[in-house]
C-alpha cells in the first residue's frame, strides 16, 4: 500500500520535478546535480543510468555532457514527462523507461559504467533488493552515486522528525517497561518541542511528508555500503543546507535565500552533518 501511495504521490508532482526543483542554481536539486556533475568529470564517459531520473532534467544534463545517459522512473506519469522534455530538447526518443530500482531486469549484468540515484532511494522500504541490484548491474570499478535524506538533521529540525530521530534511537537506550517508559520519555520530548505536529504537509513537490521515507546516517552510512560491496571514494557532500531549523527560516524568509546560495560553497561543511537535508557519496564497485 505504501509504494502504492508513493506512486500517486509522483504522477501527482511529475511536472515539479522538471520545472520548479531546478528554476535556479541555487536549488537544492539543482545544486545536488552540480555536485554530480563535478564528480563525474574525473572519469571516461560510458553508459550511465539515471534511476529514478524524475522528469528528465537530469538525464538531459548528462547526455548534454557527453554521456550514453538513459533513466528509469517507476512513475508512469513522470515517464511519459520526462521523454516528452527530452524529446524536445534532445531529440531522442524513449530513452526513459519504466521501472524500479529493486527490479533491474532490463538491464544484463556488469552492464553499466555509472549508476545515479539522486533523491531516489529513501522512498523504497526494500533497499536490500535495490543495493543488490544496483551492485549487479555495475561493470566491476563501476561508479554508484546516490543521494539520501540526512537522518541526523531530524535533530535539527524541532519537529516531528526530532521525536522520530529520540524515538528511533535514543528511546531504546532507556531501562525500564518498553512501553511504558516510551510514552513517558515520548510525552516529555513533545513537551520541549514546541511544533512536535509540524510540518503538516510539505510544499514545492517535496514527498517528505506526504509518503513514508526511510533516511540515512552519513556516519555509518561507508560501513553499510561496504556491507554491500561498495567502497566509499568521497567525503560526503552536502545539500539542502540551513543556517536555521526549518520552522524558524519560515519566519525569516531571507534565511532560506542565504542557505540557497550558502549550499553549494558549504558541502564538506561539517556542519552539514546535522545542518544539511540530504548527503551524496561517490562509490565504486569492488573488485
């Protein structure tokens, strides 16, 4: 029911993904795509699939580049958006397919040169499957780069994901009954936090509350991969960056332009490690 919900969600904000996630530089996808971009130059152009490439602006920008780009998203809509958008500005036609990231069937093994999943892989509950499948598609050295949700900025947000982040990690280190004692310390956090309801609702296209999403902890995210035999090449890069928690950049407006045009200049910050939304790493596939 879940990914059910998370399709909807997509065919719904198809259109977004194009047009208003990269309306300027300073966005954070469009800034998350400079970093990619950046990353890629130190390497021959090859195949490269863009998964989960939204509504081809991504797609389009590597093929620009020089890459054999081609991308899947498992949205039918956002499909049908992003061949239209390519078409277009490319000439090319169904270089965009449907499918998802724990099904890459399409696709022979040690096939692909790059593999990107940039604002993909916290919306899937089965990363198990889409890590296996990533891995087995990559030529061996291949390059994976993905994106995820920062799971140690909900400690920065003063919300509801605050109260996810103490009830996932920090709840279970407290003795006494489970239950309990978890609607005692859950109670005593909401007390502190002020909006422990906020945000309802997400704007600008973002699926963060309106669908489950499963973050990352950049600190022991290396470890995981290599679980999965991936080796980490890169410290990790930064986006989506605030100089204040989000509640309060709704008060001062000028906050959020300022954290805009800081992200790119601030993505080995240090700071990005509870500041920054989202984290990307380069990767490569031993062996």
């Amino acid at each position: 029911m879940a990914q059910n919900k998370v399709e909807k969600h997509f065919d719904e904000v198809a259109h977004y993904l194009r047009e208003e996630a990269y309306s300027h530089e300073n966005t954070m996808n469009a800034v998350r795509l400079k970093i990619t971009q950046s990353i890629l130059r130190k390497y021959p152009f090859g195949n490269l699939l863009d998964i989960g490439c939204g509504g081809g602006h991504t797609t389009y920008s590597f093929l620009k580049d020089g890459w054999s780009a081609i991308g899947i998203d498992f949205s039918a809509n956002t499909v049908k958006e992003a061949n239209a958008f390519i078409k277009a500005k490319h000439g090319s036609d169904n270089l965009i397919q449907q499918a998802s990231a724990t099904d890459l069937s399409i696709f022979p093994d040690a096939s692909l040169d790059v593999v990107l999943c940039l604002g993909v892989l916290y919306y899937i509950e089965d990363i198990n499957s889409a890590y296996k499948e990533i891995f087995r598609v990559l030529k061996p050295g291949g390059i994976f780069i993905c994106s995820h949700q920062n799971e140690l900025f909900d400690m920065f947000t003063f919300n509801k994901y605050t109260l996810r982040f103490f009830r996932n990690h920090v709840f279970p280190l407290v003795e006494g009954e489970k239950e309990k004692r978890e609607i005692e310390l859950e109670n005593l956090v909401k007390s502190l936090i002020t909006h422990h309801d906020e945000p309802k609702k997400h704007d600008q296209g973002s699926g963060r509350d309106t669908v489950p999403t499963y973050p990352e902890n950049p600190l022991t995210f290396p470890s995981k991969m290599k679980s999965y035999g991936f080796t980490v090449k890169s410290k990790p890069y930064y986006h989506g960056f605030h100089l204040m928690p989000p509640l309060a950049m709704k008060k001062e407006t000028h906050l959020k332009v300022e954290s805009e045009q800081k992200q790119y200049e601030l993505r080995h910050d240090w700071r990005g490690l509870f500041m920054a939304a989202h984290f990307l790493f380069e990767m490569q596939k031993s062996g």
